[in-house]
C-alpha cells in the first residue's frame, strides 16, 4: 500500500504506522457478499488482490454495475455517503485481499493526522479517473470495448461468467460469445 500511495503525495511523508491502526486486513473468497442490500456501507475497501463487483437486481437478474481491482478503493458510493440502505451489493468477483477502513475510523484518521486528507483526496482523483476510463470503455460497447476492457483489468476474463459480462456491458450472452470466439488467438 505504502509503494502505491507515496507517488500520489511525493510533497509528504507520511507515517504509515498511524494508519495500520484503523486498518483491518481482510480475505474474501470468490462469490462472497461483501456487503447485501440490506445493510448500509460503513467502510471502504483498499484492494491488494483481487477483484470486488458493485451489483444491482433488476427484473432480469443481477448486473454487474462497476468493478474494481488492485489498488482501487471499493465502496457503494451512494450508500456510504448518505448513509441509506440502497439496492446495491458488493460481492467478491475472485478471492479477494483488502484493507477495510470503516468510515468511523477515516473520519479519527484525518482529524488526528492532517496530512493523510491530502493522500484521500489523491485517492479520489485516481479513483475518479479510473471510474471514468472503465464508463468509457463500458460505453463502447462489447464489441469496441471487449479488448479494452480485458486490458484495463488483467485477467478479469477469468473470473466472470458471460452473463455477468453481458450485464456488465447491457448485451446479450450471444454478442460476448461472438466478440469472445472473434478474440481467441489463431483468429
């Protein structure tokens, strides 16, 4: 974590020990519900390895809304915020490993340690930015955006079924099928 934070702040050195006071390591298991409709976000999620989705139901199933990877921070934005139930879920698209920081303690963070405000807002900015590549290439569509995607998040091909592809991207199974066969080396 130290390794990908320093660069966001190079102006600060930070002490990194008064942080692993109000951090919990944390291992999910693939499929595993991080956090159900029923409850609302109380913490945020730094991710080591591994890969977290941010779902919904709707009338056709579950779809898969965002996704993120190692060293993204996953949280259902809304919920955390206004501190409402929503009708969002976070489950463990892989086994996962994370740091959970609860909302409590980022609050005692940065009242006792100033300087880490500065590294969560470059936190946010990256997490913006990242937010923003993935909708773009979301936006593309699976048949634009299918190489991208797989790109973007190394490996993520692996852990997600077609359906969950198909919401991903608002397509039928058979389109990611199709781009899927298209991309396969010797094609």
């Amino acid at each position: 974590m130290k390794e990908d934070c320093d660069p966001l702040v190079p102006d600060l050195i930070l002490d990194y020990t008064k942080v692993d006071l109000f951090l919990n390591l944390r291992k999910g298991k693939k499929g595993e519900v991080l956090k159900d409709t029923s409850s609302v976000e109380t913490c945020s999620r730094y991710i080591c390895e591994g890969f977290i989705g941010l779902f919904y139901d709707s009338e056709k199933g579950p779809v898969l809304s965002e996704i993120f990877q190692a060293t993204d921070v996953a949280f259902d934005f809304h919920s955390y915020l206004t501190g409402e139930r929503t009708q969002d879920y976070i489950k463990c698209l892989s086994d996962v490993v994370y740091y959970e920081l609860s909302k409590k303690s980022e609050m005692t963070l940065i009242q006792n340690h100033p300087d880490f405000a500065k590294l969560g807002f470059q936190i946010n900015h990256r997490m913006l930015k990242r937010l923003y590549q993935r909708s773009r290439i979301k936006a593309m569509g699976i048949t634009k955006g299918y190489k991208q995607f797989v790109e973007y998040l190394p490996g993520i091909e692996l852990h997600l079924s077609q359906s969950k592809i198909a919401s991903y991207f608002f397509c039928s199974e058979r389109s990611v099928r199709e781009v899927q066969h298209a991309l396969k080396p010797g094609k």
